[in-house]
C-alpha cells in the first residue's frame, strides 16, 4: 500500500521469525522539520519506553534499567549520563566532571554523545539485532543522519539494520545521503494495470464498473494506492463523471461529506501534524478534557479509516492518535481560514509547552506559524542553544535564520545573534563574527551574562581581523559600565581576544583590554567569585607579557583553582597546564611535573 505500509509488514514478518530483533523507531514530522537529534531522541525513548512529559528522574530512571541489562557496569554510568542529554532529561552540571566540562565545550558535547549513542548500539546489538526504522525521513535533520551514519561503520561492530522510508524529495533534502556506505535501494512503483483492476473490484464487488469506465477511472491515479483506494470509496457513493481529478480534492470533498462536528475535529487535529492528541484537540476546543463526544467522534473516523491510534502516548495521560497518511492531513489542514490556522498553532504551542514537551524548535515552530513573533524568538533561541551545545552548527544557523526572519528587537533576538556569531567564529568567519556579535551587545540586557559573552566575542573577532578601532570602543564600552552580580565567567572571552591583539604587535591596546578586564572583574569579584577565574587569567597574561615568570605561574595556578571552584573544569584544567609550563620554565621540575601529570589524568578522565 506503500513504504510505511511495506516496512511495517517487513518488520513485523521478521518479529515473528526464530531470531527476532530489537525495534527502534522514530518518524519525522514536517512541524519539526531539521529539529537536530530528534529522530536519535525518539529512536531511545521508543527503546527505553520513555514518553516526553514524564517526570525528569522518572525518564533518566527508565533510560538507566534499559542500559543496565544491556551494557557493562563499568559503562553504565556514562553512557546513561551522555544518552540523557539526547532525550532531554539532563543530569545536573555536578553529576559528573565529564558532563560539567562538556557542556562548557560543544566539541565535547558532541563527541561524547555520539560515542554513547554508538557504543550503545553496538551493546544492544550484541544481545539481539537492532532495526532501526525512521519513517518520512524527508522531514529529518541532518545531525540524525550523521548519528545513524555512525553506526554504519564497520568499526562499530553493531549487527543493525536501518531502514529509512521517505518520499522522493528526501535526496534533493539529503543529496549525499549515506554515498560511503552500502545501501540497498527501493523506489516504489505504481501498481500495474491489472493489479489496480483487481484492487478496485476486491473494493466495490459487485458494484465495481464495467471494465471501460473501470479504465478511465484508474488512468487518473497512475498506479498511486491511496489514491486508487480514494477513489473506489467516492465512486462506490458517486457517479464517475463527478469524482476530483487530484487526491488531496478528492480527499477534501470525503471529508466535506463529514458531519459538522467530524470536520471540525478534523482541522483542529491537522494543526499539531500528522500525530496529535485527543487532549490537545480538546484545549482547541476550549475544554479541559476530552468530552465522551469527542472520544465517539475519533472512534468513527479510525472505523472510516481516516484516523489510526497510536499505542504508547508520547505524552503521560494522553490518548495519542495519528491521520492515516499526509495526504489526508493535509487535506484537512487546508480547509482551515488562515485566521483560525494561527490561533490554533498559538494554542498547540502553548499546550505542548504545558504537558512537557522538550524540543523547542517544535514548539518555536508552532509559534511561527502562529504569527507570535516574540514567543516564537524565544523559542528558536532555546532551540539554537540545544543545538549548539551539542556542536550541530548546521542545525544552528537554520534555527537563526528561522528565528530572527521575523524577530522584535530585544534580549531573545540578541541571543540569537549571539549565537550567529559564534558559530561564525568557528567557521573562521571573523569579520561576520564580529558584526552578528556587536550587534547582540545591542540587543542584550547590559551587564547579563550574556552580554558579557558578546562583548568578548567581539573583542576576540575585531582582534583576529585587525580591527583594532573596534577593540578600543569595546574598551570604552567597558569603562562606564557597573559590574554585575554575575556573569564573571564570561569574561574569559576578553581576556583571549588580548592574545591576538599581542600576537599582531598592538601590544598597547591589548594591556589596555586586560587592565580593564582585570578593574571590572575585581570590583565583581566582591559578590560573584566565579569572577576570580577571568581576573587572574587576565594578570597572568599580563605578567607573560612584562617577562614576569613567577607572577605569571601564581596567576595561572591561582586562576585554575578559581574556576574549579565555580565548576569551569575545562578552563581550569588548561590554566593548571599553563601553571604547570610556567613551573619548569622557573625551574620547578618536581612539581612542574606533578602539576602537568594531574592535569592530564584528569583531562583524560573527562574527555578532552
């Protein structure tokens, strides 16, 4: 009947052979189109029997028994550690070093999670094989794709069969989509002549036409199930010469054949996408809970097959169902004025946001197409910080460019351009950098956090690209302002964008920077401690510098200890390497030694 219809066929035959297998599935949606890692989060909590909205530690409880009957004892702390970041039940930042450190660099981030995704599989696997099955990958994201391409490797050793069912655009969506590795491919044709003959009179029975008519009613479909099957249902309560010329018009005139109630529930359903929830329908409808009306009403459109139940909610206490394909989704979702289509999308939002819902680019999305702009920014902000904490710098710039399309001025906007320039930065795009980067210093609240992390961003850009003009206006701009209560930490940005400025001879304007650094940070230092880190890293490049070798070591070893303190494990431990080459170069060996040897250790422990 087609590809979802023909991998659920294929799975289930394999289910009831000697040697059935272990089944993830996920499938993507066209609301959450390019989320990053949503087919990988919804790939785990199918295995684990997670549904988003549980409770945190109920979620991490139940990712925590999965692993335990599947993976060593001596992995099981890590890999429950990093797998929770991908279904968005994250540990605290003190649940381990490793965590703590990766969450200071995406870098990390990223590596960690995807060797625990990979080592999982490959640990399950070894126990039973593993299918994975994505459906309407067309809709997916590319950070997935590269997930799943990773346990194609032969070096994983995973015994796992991917099976990925899309529509024909998916290649145009993904044009190298797995090019190195050896993929079976199936294109579905459109039944012949004589089997949509046979369908239809297996449909109508006696009612089917003569052959003629018969004829001229299937050359419309061009061999398509679904929309054969459409119309053999309208013949069957029509006449030839009235029935649609395309599927989605004849879908929509079965649907107009509907009752009132049926329709309306219909187009409420189509909002939330291919699957929704009889409890979101509901709230649409301005109800706490779904009337026994209401139940009636799903139960005989699943009997007209329209509708099709989801076992399993996604969401604790709901009753999720799905539309029996796209197409008729589609349809409904058409018939909605476009008035009511923004309301809706703004209600989904925000009933998604109240039973649990995790991803933000789902509900940013709904937002968007609700035409609530400064929610919807604020969405797409946190989207783009989930995203870039786990290093998909790709999925990054889409979130961006999708949320500051329509961005008011203000704190959400800036963190989006934040978060442009630093994923410039990383693309060695520094004059961009530095543009995006002044301009969240514009947007962001004065003294937050995260406007100190702009400023630093600046400052680091403007000193890669020579522009040593703007640093000094970074530096007026830090003269009059009032240290924060906090933030101290992202000062570390300023005190690295004097490196570049040194190394360029503008020695001058780097011991300007510094010297301010080092006011604010100690006048900061007085409510907020994590502003030792900054204030000592910054003396300390100031004594290399001016030749001071052993002001520079106790800055340096004096700065490590201050960020270990506030919980910055990885600039601590690159400041105790510092400490520790700065202890031979005065002559230290032993305990040169010593600190570089701890160093390490502990970097090697937690992933860098």
């Amino acid at each position: 009947m087609g590809k979802s219809r023909l991998t659920h066929e294929g799975i289930a035959a394999l289910e009831r052979s000697g040697h059935a297998p272990e089944v993830w599935s996920a499938r993507a949606d066209p609301v959450a189109v390019g989320s990053p890692l949503s087919l990988i989060t919804q790939l785990l909590q199918s295995a684990a029997g997670i549904a988003d909205g549980e409770p945190l530690a109920l979620r991490q409880g139940r990712l925590r028994r999965y692993l335990a009957r599947r993976v060593s004892r001596s992995r099981l702390d890590r890999l429950t550690t990093f797998l929770a970041e991908l279904i968005r039940a994250p540990f605290p930042d003190d649940h381990s070093d490793a965590l703590r450190v990766a969450r200071q660099d995406p870098a990390i981030m990223s590596q960690q999670t995807r060797s625990a995704w990979t080592e999982t599989i490959a640990a399950v696997s070894a126990f039973r094989p593993v299918i994975l099955w994505i459906d309407d990958l067309q809709w997916g994201d590319l950070a997935s794709v590269r997930f799943l391409d990773h346990v194609l490797d032969p070096a994983v050793g995973a015994r796992v069969l991917l099976i990925a069912a899309g529509r024909p655009e998916l290649f145009s969506r993904f044009p190298q989509l797995w090019t190195t590795r050896v993929i079976e491919r199936v294109a579905l044709t459109g039944l012949s002549l004589a089997e949509q003959r046979q369908f239809v009179r297996a449909a109508l029975g006696d009612a089917a036409p003569p052959e003629p008519t018969l004829d001229a009613l299937i050359t419309r479909t061009e061999g398509n199930p679904l929309f054969l099957e459409e119309l053999a249902r309208a013949f069957a309560k029509g006449s030839f010469d009235q029935l649609p010329q395309t599927m989605v018009a004849i879908i929509q005139a079965r649907l107009q054949a509907l009752d009132f109630e049926a329709r309306q529930l219909l187009r409420g359903a189509s909002v939330f996408g291919k699957s929704f929830w009889v409890e979101g329908v509901a709230a649409l409808r301005g109800e706490d809970e779904a009337p026994a009306g209401l139940r009636e009403w799903i139960d005989e459109l699943v009997a007209q097959e329209l509708l099709v139940p989801v076992p399993g909610s996604r969401y604790p206490a709901t009753s999720e169902f799905e539309f029996h394909n796209a197409t008729v989704r589609d349809a409904a979702y058409r018939t909605l004025p476009d008035a009511d289509a923004r309301a809706a999308h703004c209600a989904v939002a925000r009933w998604l946001t109240a039973v649990g819902e995790t991803n933000a680019a789902v509900i940013a999305e709904h937002f968007l197409r609700g035409e609530a702009y400064a929610e919807a920014t604020a969405w797409y902000a946190t989207a783009a910080d989930q995203a870039f904490e786990r290093n998909e710098f790709d999925a990054v710039r889409e979130l961006v460019r999708r949320g500051i399309e329509h961005a008011p001025p203000g704190e959400a906007r800036g963190r989006l351009l934040l978060r442009r320039a630093e994923v410039l930065a990383v693309a060695g795009n520094h004059a961009e950098a530095a543009e995006a980067a002044l301009a969240a210093v514009d947007e962001l609240p004065k003294n937050s956090p995260r406007w100190y992390s702009a400023t630093g961003e600046a400052a680091q850009a403007c000193a890669r690209i020579g522009d040593q003009a703007r640093v000094r206006d970074i530096i007026a701009m830090l003269s009059d302002i009032e240290p924060a209560a906090t933030g101290g930490v992202n000062f570390v940005g300023l005190v690295t964008a004097a490196l570049p400025l040194a190394s360029a001879g503008k020695i001058k304007t780097a011991r300007e920077l510094l010297a301010r650094v080092i006011a604010v940070t100690s006048a900061m230092a007085e409510v907020d401690p994590s502003a030792l880190g900054p204030m000592h890293s910054a003396r300390a490049l100031g004594a290399v510098a001016g030749g001071m070798l052993g002001s520079a070591f106790v800055n340096l070893e004096a700065a490590a200890i201050a960020f270990e303190e506030a919980g910055s494990v990885r600039y601590a431990l690159e400041h105790f390497g510092g400490a520790g080459f700065f202890c031979l170069e005065l002559g230290q060996l032993d305990r040169g030694e010593q600190i570089l040897r701890r160093t390490l250790r502990r970097s090697a422990e937690v992933g860098l």
